[in-house]
C-alpha cells in the first residue's frame, strides 16, 4: 500500500532530511510517524503526496511507482489520498458544504454525484447540522471535521493527516482521533504524523519515530519515547 | 471537458475579475491604449496605402522617339514595348497631338508656339504605364535600350518618396505597437498574477485534492482572454467615433478627401485587432500561471 525503499532526501546546502528510509504499510493499517521537529515526518508526507521527489530510492503508493510517476497523473494519483492539515486549509468565503463540495467539483464530478456524496460525508464526520456555516463561525475541532470530510469525499484509500490535532486541546484532540479511527475501522489506510504524545501512547497503534531523518524504532501497538541516541 | 466544468471556468474566471476589479479596469484600460494606438497607426497605413495607390496608378512613364521612324517602326515599338514584363496600358502620342497639347497647356499664351507646326520641334512619344511602383525601373531598362527610343523619363523622385514614406510609417507603427503589445501584457500579467495570488490557497487545496493543472489553469485563462476581449471591443468602438470625427474635420477644415470612411478602416481591422487582443490576454495569464503549476 505505501512503502519506501532505501529512501534519501537532501535539500540545497547538504540538509539532509531523510536517509536510508524503508518501511512498508499494508492496506488497512493505522500508523502515527512521530518525531521532533525537523525529523522529517513532513517530508514524508510531502513525498508520499508527490509534493516533492526523492533524491534516491523508491516510493510505491497504491500501485503507483511514485518516484517515476508523470506530472500528469499526479491529480489522479492524488485522489486516492485524502489529506488533512494542522490548519485545517478550508477556504474562508465557503460554507462547510462548499468547502467539501469543491474536492468534488475540482475532479469534474457530476452534479448529480456531488450531492449524494457531500451531505454523507458530512454526516459521517458528524456535521451535518453545520453544512452551510462558515469556516470562522466553527470551533477548531469542527473545522478539522471539515476538513477531513473533504479529505474522504473522493473515497480515498489512504488518509494522510499532518498533527491533525496541533491546534486543538486535548479533549477536542480525542474527538478527532477517535474520527480518524473510526474512518480506518472502515478500511482507509491511515498515516498520521504527530507530537501528541499521549493520543499516540494511548491508542497503541503502529508507530514509526523518525529522529534526524531515520527511523530509530517501528513498533506495532507502540508508545511515543523521546529518543536520543 | 464537461459542460459543468465549463461553467465553473466561466463562473471562476469572472468572479475574479470582480474581486480584483480595480485591477481589472487597470488591464482592460491599458488594453485599450494599446489596441487604440494600434487602430490608429492601422488607420493612417490603409489611408498612405490608398494614397499612394491612387499616386502610384498616375505615375507614367514617357519614352520619346527618334525623329523620322516609319510607321512601321512606331508599330514595331509599340508591340516591343508592350511585350515588356509589367505593362499596363501604352498610348501613342504624335509630334502633331504632343504640340497640341504642349499649346493647351500653354492656354493663352499658345500664340508663342504659333508657327512652329511647319516644322514641330515636339517629339512624338509613347506613354507607358505599369502595374506596380516596384517594377518601374525594371520597365525603364528595358525600354531604353530600344531601337528608335531617343529618351526615356518618369517620375523618378516621387516614385522612390512615397516607397520610403510609407516604409517609414510601417517601422514606425510597427516597433511602436511591438512596445504598446508588450506593455498590455506585463500589465495583464500583473494583474492575474494578483488574482493568483490571492487564491493561492485554494490552489494549494485544489492541488492536494486532484485537480488537473489545466482545471486550475482555465479560469485564469478565461479571466485574461476577457480582460483581452473587453479592451478590444472598447479600443474599436472609441477608434470609429474619433477616426469618423477625424476625417470630418479634415475634410471640412483642411480640404483633404480621399480618406478612407471609418466602416472600410473597422473592417479591415476589427479581425486582427481581436485577435491580438485575445492572445494579450491568454499570454498574460499564461506567463502568470506557469511558475505556480511548477509544483
């Protein structure tokens, strides 16, 4: 389903950002990828999200050959991934329901489509009485629900969130943890990059700690440690 | 491309234009000068074209003949002459018709020529006129070295001063509508570059969710092409009502006729006038675009 092999990333000035990555994620899995910053959790997601290419080795998401993939499938290979930010990205002069419904429209997706679709993935992240507010006049947590009912509605096979909960406090924190778990009860793979700590300790769920770009430990049902080698 | 992506590249295009309108007006008026003073350069060089074409279709050319050719000679000449490449039309004068019009010319004062018809001092001549400016010299070569031809003379000076007046007009208006063209594209750059811009993140999110680079592109590229096409329509309106005034007044005031009337001028421009417009406004947008769709 994702997996790296030997992967090296160095940016202008010598910076190395990861080196020697390997690892495989099977389709279904739960996995948080933590780390200090600068660790390279985000370049992680940025290559897996073919925001960037790596300087060496291979990435396989989904079938795809990602490393040598065409710059023209990139927007189709995108929309098997649902992506989901600390700052949420919604667009400020949509409502809930535009803001979802524009993953949609941006595919070329029928109207028809459109709305069977959206109102059930809002429903499914529990906002559905909230479809036609505005971002500003949500709480943190639901516009991080937003978000990740934009990040599904294409049906994604695997559901990528950047500290999903960095901006959230703990219980708000759990509410969306429990969402992300929830959609991966219903067979989306699930990559989570995070400092949380505790949500992470506590779900015992895969862990993969990266500490200056390479991973120092890969632990099914695994707990956040700070590592210093 | 569907119907219901169309619409959304129309909706998007001119919702942008409206959030960025004082941008908008900005484009569209710097699209204007520059299709105007385009107009207007294209105006003067169809009226110089008329101009000159109704000059050039006076200029003869005058081949004086030998005294004492037979008039079999005369017509060999004439056959001659008229088998030279570029003809277009050949008249015989005779000593006799030369003297009766040298008198004409004269009018009141003929009295002084009076006499001389015992013994004609005018040469009898053919008056030759071409197809083109252009191949007057050749024309003049090879009738001269004609047998019977004493002299050969034609409007050389004025010939050659309409050809560079109107080759001067021509690079003139050409680098100045090179410069104006360019100008109206930084300016439309710059303008879609703002609205680019300003919808960064929803270029960001439309990235991550799939959308195509040519989804993201076309609503930029209808908002240049409209941006484009509204500056031309208002350049083409502004350039009939002033180009009519113009040619009232100079007709009225300084007695110059002849000038094109403003229908022919919009005709004959209106298609490349709109598509210069149009491709103003796509490259504009185009050049802005590019660096954000490196990714």
């Amino acid at each position: 389903m994702i997996e790296f092999k030997g992967v090296s990333k160095k940016y202008s000035g010598n910076m190395i950002a990861l080196s020697n990555i390997n690892f495989f994620i099977d389709k279904g899995e739960f996995v948080f990828l933590v780390g200090p910053s600068g660790a390279g959790k985000s370049t992680i997601l940025k290559l897996i999200l073919k925001e960037e290419g790596p300087s060496s080795g291979e990435i396989l998401v989904n079938g795809y050959d990602v490393t040598h993939m065409k710059p023209g499938d990139i927007p189709y290979y995108r929309r098997k991934l649902g992506v989901v930010f600390q700052d949420y990205k919604l667009l400020p002069e949509k409502t809930v329901y535009d803001n979802v419904a524009f993953a949609l429209i941006v595919t070329g997706a029928q109207g028809s489509a459109i709305r069977k679709q959206v109102p059930m993935v809002l429903s499914l992240v529990g906002l559905s009485d909230k479809a036609y507010r505005y971002p500003r006049e949500l709480s943190g947590g639901e516009q991080q629900r937003a978000a990740i009912a934009r990040a599904l509605v294409n049906n994604p096979t695997i559901l990528i969130a950047d500290e999903p909960t960095g901006n959230l406090d703990p219980d708000t924190a759990w509410g969306i943890m429990e969402l992300i778990s929830e959609i991966n009860r219903r067979g989306t793979t699930v990559l989570v990059a995070t400092h949380a700590k505790e949500i992470v300790t506590n779900m015992k769920k895969r862990v993969i700690s990266l500490h200056k770009g390479n991973i120092v430990r890969d632990q099914t049902r695994g707990v956040y440690s700070d590592v210093v080698k | 491309m569907s119907l219901s992506n169309i619409r959304y590249y129309f909706k998007e295009g001119f919702s942008n234009l409206w959030h960025n309108r004082v941008m908008t007006i900005a484009s569209i008026s710097s699209v204007i000068a520059a299709l105007f003073m385009l107009g207007i350069f294209s105006a003067m060089i169809l009226n110089v074209d008329n101009i000159v074409s109704q000059i050039e279709s006076q200029i003869e050319i005058r081949a004086f003949l030998k005294d004492d050719l037979s008039e079999e000679n005369i017509k060999l000449l004439d056959a001659g002459i008229k088998s030279v490449e570029g003809i277009k039309e050949v008249t015989y004068e005779s000593k006799e018709q030369a003297l009766e019009n040298f008198k004409k010319q004269l009018g009141d004062r003929s009295d002084l020529l009076a006499g001389l018809e015992g013994d004609n001092p005018m040469p009898a001549s053919f008056i030759i006129k071409t197809t083109s400016p252009q191949v007057i010299e050749s024309v003049v070569n090879a009738i001269k070295g004609m047998e019977g031809i004493d002299q050969v003379r034609y409007g050389k000076d004025i010939v050659e001063k309409i050809l560079n007046l109107t080759y001067v007009i021509r690079i003139i208006s050409l680098v100045l509508i090179v410069i104006l063209i360019i100008i109206s594209v930084v300016i439309i750059y710059n303008t879609i570059r703002i609205t680019v811009y300003a919808r960064r993140r929803e270029i960001t999110i439309m990235r991550y969710v799939g959308a195509t680079d040519w989804f993201i592109r076309w609503p930029f590229i209808i908002e240049g092409a409209v941006l484009g096409f509204a500056g031309t329509i208002a350049a083409l309106a502004i350039l009939r009502i002033s180009y009519s005034y113009a040619v009232e007044y100079l007709t009225r005031s300084f007695f110059v006729f002849g000038l094109l009337p403003a229908s022919v001028v919009i005709d004959n421009i209106f298609l490349m006038l709109l598509s210069i417009g149009l491709i103003i406004g796509i490259m504009g947008s185009t050049l802005s675009i590019h660096r954000f769709l490196k990714v």
